[in-house]
C-alpha cells in the first residue's frame, strides 16, 4: 500500500516532517501520516462491518398479496423515485440471511417514515414484529399517530371490522399508566402487535417480544451503542436494524464514523411539499422588525394556519428581573434569553392578545404534552410556544410559521431541524430568526447560512467546518487523547476514500490480519481507545 501510493517509511516521514529536506518532502511526509491515521480507522470499520456480515439473521423476503401489498393500493400518493430506491435496497438487505444495517438519512420531510414503515410490513408479512425507538415521548407518540393514520383498518389487527391482513401498533413509554403499560406489554409479547414503539422505556427488562425481526431508530445520534444493544438483545436471532436521521451527514463524516453502516439517502421532497422561506430579524439593528414578526403570525392564523414559537428556555434565568424579557419581546435591547414560560403570557397579554396560545417543553407531565400535541394537531391551537422538543417528528400540515427566539443559542443543524416543521402541508412555510447578535459575528454568519440555503447538506458541511473535526472523531468527548491528530474529514475526503478502499481489500483478503502482526497490534490498541466508544454511539 505504502509503495502504490508513493509514501515514505514511517521512519522517513517522521524526519521529514521535522527536518524536511523541502517543502515537497515535508508535505508528503504529513500526507503518510495522516494515511495511516485513516487507514487504522477505516480497518476497525470494515473488520466490523465482516463482522456483522458473518452473524446469522432470519431473512424477511417480500410475501405477495400481503399486508405491505395491502398498504401500497391504500396510500393517497405515489412514493417519489428516491423513496422507491430507498425501499428497493431495504428490500434487499431484509431479503438476505445476514442482518441489515443501513443508516437511512433525509432531508426534514422527505419521508423516512414511509419507507421505515414500508420495511416493518415486510417483517410482519414473515410472522416477525419491529420496534421503532425514538428518543422523546413527543416523538413517539406522534410516530404512534403517524403510523397507525396511514394503516387505517390495516392497524386494526384482531377486532371487529378490521383485515385480515390486519396488525397492531402500540405504544410503550415511561409515563403511561399501569393499565396501558400492561396492555402493550401483553401485545408485544403474544405478537398481536407487529409493530411496537417507544422511548427509552422499550429497553426495559421486562418488555418481551415473540420475534422481533427489525429495530428502527429514529434519530440515532441521541442513543448510545449500549441502548441499542439492549434492544438487540431481545431478538431470539440477531434482528435488522434500521437507523435514521433527518441531520444530513457530509459524506466523509459518512465513511468514517458510520463506515461500517450501508448508507442511503433520501434528497428529493415529496410532490406538493412548499419551500420554506427564511429571515433573520436583527433586534438590535432594526427592533421594529420583532413587531412585524408578531404581525405576521397574526396574518397567519387569521388564514386559518397555525404557529410556531421556539425558546431556548424552558424558566427564566433566576438572576434575571423579573421584567427582563418584557423589553425584549417589545423591541427594546435586553440581554436576556427567552423562556416559554415568560414568553407565553407576555404574547397573550401583549402583541398576540386574543389568540389561542399553549405552551409545551420536556418537564410537562406525558398527557399534558400529549393532550397539547393533540390539540394542536387538531387546530385546537392557534400558536404553540415550546422548547426544541417539537425538533424532530412532529407533523402539522397546517402549521405555516416559525418563529425561533434567541436562534444564534441553536446550532446549524438544529436551526435547519426546527424550521422543517412548517411548510409541510401546501402551503408556503416560513422561519423567522430572532437574534441579538450583531453583523459580522460568527453567531450571525451562522444565522446568515442558515437563512441562505435549504441544502441539509450545506449546512451540515458548515455546522462541520464551525465544530470542527475533533467533535466528529471523538477528539473532544473521549475524554482522552485520540488517535486522530492529522486527519480532517474535509480536507482529507479523497485520502480517506483511497484508505477505505485500502482497507476493505484488505480485510477481504486477509480477516484477521495474521500476516501483518504490527499492523493487528495497531488495531488492537485503537479498539481499546475511547474514541472507538464514541465511534460506537454513531
């Protein structure tokens, strides 16, 4: 490898890098040692990946005039060619006799959910069930929605005028009452309930499934490797599993922390899905502008469309005065950040007076929030002033505007995440950012970014080169001094494809490395490094 691409010995380039020869001499010298660093991490990732190629799966192949058959001639609209794609090569993974383990990952709205669902049918229609983890009770319950809406009678599995292909779909979260808890455990269990989901509840000891052939997590960065693996354990075989994400991944980050995962894509939106429009408001240069935005929202609703408002907080700062937001709220200068529980009652006393305002965040008791879900949904609510707890999942056709408070407080990806909430019925969307930085700021840049482009990819290349690489590679959350001191995921992205290609001939050839002793020993110290815990949780 080290003669095909013309590199020094390990020896020359350390001289070199220290005591070159020329310029010439020292960069080659640099690019050898940042090989290496690529090449150890792109070994970890396919021995993985053989791994998991190795363990033995029940295949779940398509079963004619079954239940995802019967799905297919119920849906409303044609799937876009992207969600055909997609579905064609989950169809091929969940078709072989070795477990799935592809990452999924689209665009806000562009319909994960379908093919997601798609798969869990083509498990059931083999006499297994799936479980789908999302990461917050908000989410989970809007999946249950979701989910069991697009079913219709097919969700009705076992009762009075439901199909015969028919399943069910429960629910199983912390907060639910005993009486729920115990229904839902009971229809995992007995297998009446093809598809099961929940939080971080569904890991518990005492859930039981009959054959749980697929696991679909949702929004997989927020779970560790640990969490995944207790629910992989309650597979009798080892289960496909399906993870997504609605954050676009840069293709490097893609190879090297999600390398030993099959990657699919979804970039297209759905037919009759509107573009979302998006402002920053500079509260300092131009106060007038937060009137207009307040305005705005008026405008909307009186069409019959509801909104948004995002704060960073759930209380106020307690050192703050009691009337520190008012200013704000106002247009006049104030340094304090903005909080739901200030922010409500100061709009329905002041510029949103007369409209129907709710309030929803993370420390709400479970019916609460799902009562206020519900009414929203409904277009029970006029305006929904929450935390970044309607970041992901949550669906409102009807919800045209979004107004995010204090937006330079949320980083790229989360700012394109919230903003996917409207905009998602047909008519047009738009995100207003409130911000009290001033121009010229990184803060403000960011905000700029954001405002410019709607290219999850884009963002997610700026959000990158904002945290730079250690964050990605597990420099910074390790705790400990990582491995990867050269390689930068977007400098490096042909370097990194060369040594993945390297590495995957490699491990083809020769599994367990026996011919090359020094570069095992390698791999085994990088394996004990904390930073492969970290790679794990990707």
């Amino acid at each position: 490898i080290r003669e095909k691409h013309g590199y020094p010995t390990l020896h020359q380039a350390l001289v070199q890098l220290h005591k070159p020869a020329d310029l010439e001499h020292a960069e080659i010298a640099r690019e050898r040692l940042t090989f290496d660093e690529a090449f150890l991490l792109q070994l970890l990732l396919a021995k993985r990946k053989a791994a998991l190629r190795s363990l033995d799966a029940i295949a779940r192949t398509r079963v004619p005039g079954g239940l995802l058959d019967a799905f297919d001639k119920l849906l409303p609209f044609e799937l876009t060619a992207g969600q055909k794609e997609v579905s064609a090569e989950i169809e091929s993974d969940l078709a072989k006799s070795h477990p799935m383990h592809r990452l999924l990952q689209g665009e806000v709205g562009s319909g994960k959910t379908i093919v997601a669902l798609r798969a869990m049918l083509t498990v059931i229609d083999n006499g297994g069930q799936a479980a789908l983890l999302a990461p917050t009770e908000v989410l989970a319950a809007q999946h249950l929605r979701t989910i069991t809406k697009l079913l219709g009678d097919l969700a009705h599995g076992g009762m009075l005028g439901g199909d015969e292909k028919a399943t069910q779909v429960t629910l199983i979260t912390g907060s639910q009452s005993a009486a729920a808890r115990k229904e839902a455990l009971a229809l995992a269990a007995n297998g009446a309930a093809g598809i099961v989901i929940g939080t971080h509840a569904l890991l518990g000891e005492s859930i039981v499934f009959k054959d749980l052939g697929l696991i679909v997590v949702d929004e997989q960065h927020r779970f560790g490797v640990e969490q995944r693996d207790a629910l992989k354990s309650k597979a009798h075989t080892p289960a496909h599993l399906l993870v997504m994400t609605a954050t676009p991944i840069p293709r490097t980050v893609a190879m090297t922390v999600f390398g030993d995962l099959d990657i699919s894509t979804l970039r297209e939106l759905p037919l009759g899905r509107q573009p979302i429009t998006t402002h920053v408001v500079p509260v300092k240069e131009k106060p007038n502008y937060l009137d207009r935005a307040w305005a705005r929202i008026r405008e909307e609703v009186s069409q019959g469309h509801q909104a948004y408002i995002v704060a960073p907080r759930i209380t106020a700062d307690p050192d703050a005065g009691a009337d520190a937001d008012l200013d704000f709220l106002f247009g006049e200068e104030s340094d304090e950040i903005s909080s739901v529980e200030e922010l409500a009652p100061m709009l329905h006393a002041g510029p949103l007076q007369g409209l129907k305002i709710a309030v929803l965040h993370g420390r709400l008791p479970a019916e609460d929030k799902e009562a206020t879900m519900q009414a929203f949904s409904q277009g029970d609510i006029d305006v929904l002033v929450s935390t970044t707890v309607i970041e992901v999942g949550v669906d409102v056709a009807n919800a045209t505007i979004m107004v995010i408070m204090d937006a330079d407080r949320f980083g790229v990806s989360q700012l394109h995440q919230l903003r996917g909430r409207v905009g998602r019925g047909t008519s047009p969307g738009l995100c207003l950012l409130v911000s009290q930085c001033e121009e010229l700021t990184p803060a403000r840049e960011r905000l700029n970014a954001v405002a410019g482009t709607l290219d999850g990819f884009e963002l997610s290349r700026i959000d990158l080169e904002q945290r730079r690489e250690g964050d990605v590679l597990g420099r910074n959350q390790s705790g400990t001094q990582s491995h990867l001191r050269l390689l930068r995921v977007l400098r490096d992205e042909s370097l990194i494809e060369q040594a993945r290609d390297d590495a995957e001939q490699l491990i083809a050839k020769d599994n367990d490395l026996r011919d090359y002793p020094a570069l095992r020993k390698e791999l085994a110290q990088l394996q004990r490094d904390q930073a492969v815990d970290y790679l794990d949780k990707g």
